[in-house]
C-alpha cells in the first residue's frame, strides 16, 4: 500500500499551498534579476544595456540546462509518493551529478566563445567585452546554480516548503548584499567590470543557500528513521541512461519555448520604436501574470508525480486541471478586466497605452491552449518522455516563427505576430495530449 503524508496527499488545500510557495519562489527568482538591474543602474546606460543583454543570453543557455532540475525533480516526487525517498535519493543524487558535471564542462568551454560569438553576430562592440564578463562567470558557476535549485526543489517535494522559501529569502538578501559590496565598496576592484561583478554577486548568492538549504534537507530525511543505501552502480547506470535523453529532452522544450517567444518580438522591432515599446510593456506585463498559472503547472507537476503507482492516473489528471484550470480562468478574466490600469501602470508618459492593451490581449487570447500546452507537458515530463516534449515544441516552434513573420513582414501586424502563438501551442496540446493517452494505455 502507498504511503500517504499531509503534503502528498491532493487536496484543495494542499494544491493552494504548493501552488502558492511557487507563486512565491517565482516571484523572488524574477525579483532577483530585477535587483541587479536596479543596483547597476547608476552605472549608465552602457552597463544595464550590457547586463541586459547577458541575462537575455544566460536565461537562453540556462533553460536548456535547467531541464536536469525538471527531470530530478520528477523523479524525486514520484520516490517521495511511494515514500522511497531515502532509498532513491542517492541514486539520482550520483546519476544527476555525473550529467551535471557533463554539463559544467560544457560551460567552460562555451565560455571562451561568447566574445567572438557577440561579435559574429554584430552586437555593439562597447557591449561585447561586459557581456562576454558576465556570462563567463555565470557558465563557470553552472553547477552551483542547478545544484542549489534541485537542493531548494528537494525540500519542496519532500514537504519542506517553508523552509525552501526561507532559503531562496536568504538567497536574495545575499544577492542584493554582494551587488552593493562589489559594485560600490572597495571590493569592486577585485572584478573586471561590473557586469562581472554582478555575475560573482549571483554565485556568490547561491553559493549561501547550498549549505542553508542541504542541512536542514539532511536533517528532514533523518528524522524518518531510513538510513540511505549506498547506490549500486548498475542501478546508477540505469537511471542515468534514461536520465539523460528526459533531461536534454525537457531543456530542448524550454529553448524551443524562448525562442518561439523572443523570436516575434525581435520581428515586431522592425516596425518601429512605437511597436517595440508597446510590446516591451504588454510582454512585460504579461510575464508578471504567468507567474500564476506557472506556479499552478509546478504545483500539478509535483501532485501527480506523488500519484505514480496510485490505482487511477485519469482522476488524479482530472482533479489537477480543475484545480489549475479554476486558478487560471479566474486570474485570466481579472487580468483581461484589468488591462487598461496595468497597462497603464508599465506605460508611463512614454508609451501609447491603447496598442499596448491590445498586444496583452493577444497574448491572452493564447491562454486556453497555452494551459493544456503547458499542463500536458508537466505531466508528461513524470514520465520522462523527453523526446516527445522535445519534438513537439520543436513543431510549435516551427509554426509560431513563420506566422509571427507572415504577420510582421507581410501584413505588418504585430497583434497577428503575438496572437500567431496560439495555433502553435493549440497543435503541441493536441500532440502532448495523445502521447499522454499513450502512455495511460501502455501502463494499464
């Protein structure tokens, strides 16, 4: 019989707790880029041009890596529902490491290539040295930084949400303390630019909620009473043989995703200062209010991982996506409702309002597909289908870049170029949707 615990069982209220943790922790994540934008700020318009630029390219990079914390943290709620956690834990904890070392490596190569990469591809020559700075440090901590997330993604699973919270809190006050002391103490001489020392400030942040959240993960899974087994290495072997097609699966996924995004907008740039600016704010806008339905995806991403090896996958589906789909229909109308006050909220003097408004409901016109898109994946990605996730963004993106650039080129439309963006998620839905048939049926 499957051990059942507060936190794993699927209730109403335990999905509003999870979901609003990550509600939380998405909002802490984003408020940690906007914190070293606003520290550099008085450094003129050349340094938060080029740290803008490097968080531009290091969210890239690191959306593709970030599918290892994905693939982990599936693997680590379906072990927690079946309450085998300290037995599995040190078999992923072996199996994630040997692919994140690949990954690291794969980072300080890639290092050396930013400059001449900038610079084949005619970024501003002023910028390229900052940029190449910045990113140099952020590829050479990559393991810290995955390492740290699965550590804060291990306490949520496990039940510890509090205290995963509490630890990303330590790690934004740290951030902001070490943006402050290298940029305007003494310190700042130890760096090359400031784009670099912002870059140490981020591992510098991460390098503190490592130990301030693996202790008390440590202690959490010793006052269960299990000793953990060594792993074997043929049970090593294994998991990492179907470890590493989910994980490069899953970040293919989220590259294919931002650039399915960022590619529209560079298209709608050529329309014109006035078209960029509005879709500056309505994407900017837009972004703050996906945090709520992204942390509904997380929160049924964990539940029905718990659910693996319960008597009735469909329900579980059912439950979540009503419980996801409530959430998300309710904000959705009120973000609609309110459109024109935060639209007009991110405008300022400088930005017509009434394009802007409408390039947000165009964005939100994709919401339906968007959520079946995303939800499907979620699901899909417990059960380590990494190349369908793969493939099928892959075919989104491949139909949302030629309409966004019928629309631009051709028709000079900038709403058809954001709102193209639901054909594209409604096909990948269709598809991910049928893989997940497939799998039910072939699983009994």
């Amino acid at each position: 019989m499957r051990p059942v615990t507060d936190h794993t069982r699927l209730t109403g209220r335990s999905f509003a707790g999870f979901a609003a943790t990550m509600l939380l922790v998405e909002f802490m994540v984003v408020g940690m880029g906007a914190v070293d934008l606003l520290m550099i700020a008085p450094l003129g318009m050349v340094h938060i041009a080029a740290l803008g630029l490097g968080d531009l390219i290091a969210v890239a990079l690191f959306s593709f890596f970030a599918g290892l914390v994905h693939a982990l943290s599936g693997r680590l709620a379906v072990a927690e529902g079946a309450g085998e956690t300290v037995r599995r834990l040190p078999v992923l904890a072996v199996a994630g490491a040997a692919l994140l070392a690949v990954f690291q490596v794969v980072g300080l190569v890639a290092a050396p290539l930013v400059a001449p990469a900038l610079t084949a591809a005619g970024q501003d020559p002023v910028l390229v040295p900052a940029v190449a700075d910045h990113l140099g440090v952020r590829l050479g901590g990559l393991a810290l930084a995955l390492t740290a997330s699965v550590t804060g993604v291990a306490l949520r699973v496990c039940g510890a949400k509090g205290t995963a919270t509490a630890v990303l809190a330590v790690g934004f006050a740290a951030n902001l303390a070490l943006d402050h002391a290298f940029l305007y103490t003494g310190l700042a001489v130890w760096f090359s630019s400031p784009e670099a020392a912002v870059a140490w400030a981020t591992v510098g942040a991460q390098a503190v909620m490592l130990p301030v959240g693996a202790l008390p993960l440590y202690r959490l899974l010793a006052r269960r009473g299990q000793r953990p087994v060594r792993p074997r290495a043929r049970e090593v072997g294994r998991e990492l043989r179907t470890l590493v097609p989910t994980a490069c699966g899953i970040g293919g996924r989220h590259v294919n995703d931002y650039m399915g995004a960022v590619l529209p907008v560079l298209f709608i740039g050529t329309l014109g200062a006035e078209a960029v600016a509005a879709t500056a704010v309505a994407t900017r806008v837009y972004t703050l209010y996906c945090r709520l339905p992204q942390s509904c995806f997380e929160a049924a991403f964990v539940f029905y991982g718990y659910a693996q090896g319960g008597p009735d996958a469909r329900r579980t589906v059912r439950t979540l996506t009503r419980y996801a789909g409530a959430v998300t229909a309710v904000s959705g109308v009120a973000a609609v409702a309110a459109a024109p006050w935060l639209v007009a909220a991110f405008s300022g003097g400088g930005v017509d309002p009434e394009p802007a408004r409408w390039l947000f409901l165009a964005y939100m016109a994709s919401l339906p597909a968007y959520f079946f898109d995303q939800l499907r994946a979620r699901f899909l990605s417990v059960h380590r289908r990494g190349g369908v996730l793969a493939a099928t963004s892959l075919l989104t993106y491949a139909v949302t870049v030629p309409l966004a650039w019928c629309a631009v080129f051709v028709w000079g439309s900038a709403f058809g170029a954001i709102a193209g963006r639901a054909a594209g998620y409604a096909l990948s839905a269709l598809f991910l949707g049928r893989a997940l048939d497939r799998q039910w049926a072939s699983t009994g």
